[in-house]
C-alpha cells in the first residue's frame, strides 16, 4: 500500500461543518440534502463532504475494515492551509439547482461576460446593484447554469473557481 494511500482518513468532522456552515451563511444559503459533514484527511489538504446519514455510515463501516475512501457524497469544497473553506463546484451547482442561495448572492452575466469568466478573467460588473466588497457570489449565466465563485471587488467580479478550472490546472 502506498504511504499516501496509508495517511487518507475520512471522519465526521466539527472543523469542516463550521466553515461550511460559515460559508452558506455568509452567503445566506442553506443545504438541505447535508445531513453528514465528513472530512477527508490527506496529508496537509482537508476536504470537506456532505453525505446522507445512510451513506456517511457506510463510507465509515467500509473503511473500518481497510478500505480507502477516496470520495464520499457531494464534495463541498476544502479547508486550505490558513483554515479558509474554498467552495466546490459541486456545491455551487447544488445551491443553484435547489434554488436554495439568496439571489443577492448571485450574479448574473450574459454572454461575453460568461466566457470572460469561464475562462479565468475578472469581469467589469455593469449593474447598479451595490454589491458589498470582498462578498463572495454564485456566479450563473443566463440560462441560469452556474458558472463558479467569484468574489467582489469594486464594481469587478474576480473568479474564485469556474467551470473552467478543470481545463486550465492539474489539480
């Protein structure tokens, strides 16, 4: 077995279900289908995993009896190095689909505006909403397909992680 298959532990986890907590209040949403926060210990890196109850249990049952658990529910994001929770993907598309964030929390782009920001690019916010600065928002395109984070600054949305992403880094 491989060390760093040796050092992988999944655990239900205080640390991670406070910065998601954090995080969807912050940004006035809730998620309802997260009945199990779970973390997932690799090295220095901490991901954080919403399960159903049933699902948590077994992930638990099966690594008890050695087996590695690589993923397990719904990736929420992950708790870097200074403790910040970056959102997943995942979760962005979940709190869209369920219509479950506060639409101050999202921002809409149109066109233009989406390829700019699937592609990594701070985007010029053309709306009068104030938006408060440093905010972090859902980001959509018109037909109401998430696109990412990105957060505030000025009258500039900065992307966090967009669907781009995975064409652009390893990992």
């Amino acid at each position: 077995m491989p060390d760093e298959e040796k050092r992988v532990r999944l655990t239900v986890c205080k640390e991670g279900k406070r910065a998601l907590d954090s995080f969807l209040k912050s940004i006035d949403a809730y998620n309802k289908n997260c009945a199990v926060v779970l973390c997932l210990f690799s090295g220095e890196k901490m991901k954080v995993y919403c399960a159903q109850q049933s699902l948590a249990q077994l992930a638990m049952t099966l690594q008890d009896s050695g087996e590695i658990i690589y993923h397990v529910g719904m990736l929420a994001g992950s708790l870097n190095e200074r403790g910040v929770f970056l959102p997943s993907l995942e979760l962005g598309w979940e709190l869209i689909k369920a219509n479950t964030i506060s639409g101050r929390n999202v921002v809409v782009l149109e066109g233009d505006e989406a390829k700019e920001f699937i592609f990594g690019r701070t985007v010029e916010l053309v709306s009068e909403m104030n938006w408060e600065e440093g905010k972090a928002v859902a980001v959509i395109n018109e037909q109401g397909e998430f696109l990412g984070w990105g957060k505030i600054r000025g009258k500039r949305i900065i992307p966090v992680v967009d669907i781009g992403s995975y064409v652009r880094y390893k990992d």
